[in-house]
C-alpha cells in the first residue's frame, strides 16, 4: 500500500471556473480512494468520490460533471447539485455527497489525504 502525505495542496489557479475538477488521491481505512475537489459558487468543495446509493465511484473516466456542472454517477444515472451535494434525481434522491475537509490557505486548497470521519452532506 502506498502511503500519502498528510495534506496534498492544491493552487487554487488549477480551479479557474465551475468546469475545473481535480482527482485528489485519499486513505481512507488503509485504502486509497478519490476525491474530487471543484470550485462552487460559494468558494470550493471536496466530495468523497463514493455515490450514498452503493458506495460506488462516481465516474468511470474521472470527471463526474454532466454538462450543466452536476455531479453525477455514471452507475445509476444519479445526479447531484454541486453547490450542496444533495441528490435531486436517481435512486438516492435527498441524500448527500460525502465533503472532505480542506482549507483555503493563501492561494491553494489544503485537503488532508488521511480521511478519519469524513463528513456527509446534510
């Protein structure tokens, strides 16, 4: 198993507009997951690349944006709003995306790779 530094930061000048995604490499329980981190309009996000309908990744080909800016999951065609995470269409209607914490420091997201208690989306 490779390890991962404790925080991976990433230049916020990666994420210039709503169309920019960024794979962050994540441990959680030992083993390497996804994340996604994304720019919203009330400043940026990390979610947890794991649909709530099975635990399954969202995207085969690593972006998991439909054309409107939604995030979807190419399983079972959920779709889920960006800005809250919440799920408005599929079999997991009104559950969330899981956030990764991070913080804005200078000019760069801080995200910690080693994800203890990630947080579900209200």
């Amino acid at each position: 198993m490779n390890e991962l530094p404790e925080f991976q930061e990433i230049p916020l000048s990666d994420l210039p507009d709503e169309h920019a995604v960024i794979q962050v490499p994540l441990m959680k329980k030992k083993r390497r997951v996804l994340g996604y981190a994304m720019r919203r309009t009330t400043g940026f996000v990390v979610y947890l690349d794991s649909c709530p309908h099975f635990g399954s990744p969202l995207s085969d080909d690593g972006i998991p944006l439909d054309a409107t800016g939604n995030v979807t999951c190419s399983a079972h065609r959920a779709a889920f709003n960006r800005e809250t995470g919440i799920c408005f269409q599929g079999p997991c209607a009104g559950k969330g995306l899981t956030e990764v914490p991070f913080e804005v420091t200078g000019e760069a997201l801080r995200i910690r790779t080693q994800i203890a208690r990630p947080r579900p989306t209200p």
